[in-house]
C-alpha cells in the first residue's frame, strides 16, 4: 500500500508517552474499521451494479456474434472478389476482412518429447535454456559472493486489531524525510 504524501518529520506529531501512543494505535483501528467498511459497501455497489447489467451485457453480446457470423456468411463466398485489393473491406461503418493470425507451433506430443527430439537431431538451438539467479537459495545458503550483498531492514508496522482486517501498515516509516 502506498500513501501519496510525503511527510517531513516537523510535520509530525510524535507521541510523548506509552498512553499517547496507545491512543494514537486507537485512533489508527477505528480509521481502519471506517476504511475497511467503505470498502466493503463500495464493493457490495460495485456487485449490484455488474449484475444488474449482466444480462444486457449477455444479449448485447449474443446479438454481436450473431451479426458478425451474418457478415462473414456473406463475405465468405465473396472473399476472392473482396480481398483482389486489399485483405480487408471498408465503409462508412468500419471495416471488415481477414488477417494473419500469430503463428503458433504445434504437436501431437508432449513438450519434453519434442525438447528431446530436437537435441536428439542437432537441432538444439531451437531449445530455450533460461539461467537466472536463484535468489531464494542465496537467502537460504548465504554463501559469501564478491558481488553479492543480503540485505534485511528493520521495517516498522502497524496491525490494527480489527476483526477480518488482514493488512498491516507499513508504509508511513518509509516516507519520512529528515
């Protein structure tokens, strides 16, 4: 989560005792339970309103399909005639024609079968190879490599204890500018 403000630290108020504090972490729940319950009826809105229209939006559709496979009935048989200047037929009301799909390799086989096939024949460079850092073992192991560097920072959060709220807020700490 981000925050579109930068703070500077005399921007901030800063809590001057445990009791403070502990009303402040107050005031952060109850700003949370309001977040997560504008949330929430946003979505319920959002909800109505997809499927109230989710049926126009069906036959909307269904008719579309309909009208396009009429157009290509037609244009099929005439496609000869159509495509002697161009690949495509335009009007007024937009254009219609055909166009190269993106090729595509195809088999009957399982990938690993054709992988062995290739190399098999000498046709390896048509075998992809990918070679990345594996970070997660390096993290895991930590060996000592001269270009190398393993980083963790302490990072301050706040978990406001309200009931189905799963995010912690982290990001405030990282905005502050001295």
């Amino acid at each position: 989560m981000g925050i579109a403000n930068r703070f500077k630290i005399s921007n901030i108020l800063t809590p001057k005792s445990a009791d403070e504090a502990q009303k402040l972490l107050d005031q952060i729940r109850f700003k949370t339970q309001s977040l997560q319950s504008e949330k929430k009826a946003l979505d319920e809105e959002i909800q109505k309103a997809k499927d109230s229209h989710a049926s126009l939006l069906a036959s909307l559709t269904q008719e579309i399909d309909h009208m396009v496979y009429m157009l290509h009935s037609y244009a099929e048989p005439r496609k000869e005639v159509l495509t002697q200047k161009k690949k495509s037929v335009e009007s007024l009301s937009g254009t219609y024609g055909w166009r190269k799909t993106p090729g595509r390799v195809e088999s009957e086989n399982s990938d690993q079968y054709v992988v062995e096939y290739l190399k098999k024949n000498g046709l390896k460079k048509y075998v992809r190879t990918i070679e990345e850092v594996d970070r997660d073992q390096l993290l895991k192991d930590r060996p000592k490599v001269a270009c190398v560097k393993y980083i963790a920072q302490d990072e301050f959060y706040v978990k406001p204890k309200v009931k189905g709220w799963r995010t912690v807020f982290t990001r405030a700490i990282d905005k502050i500018i001295a």
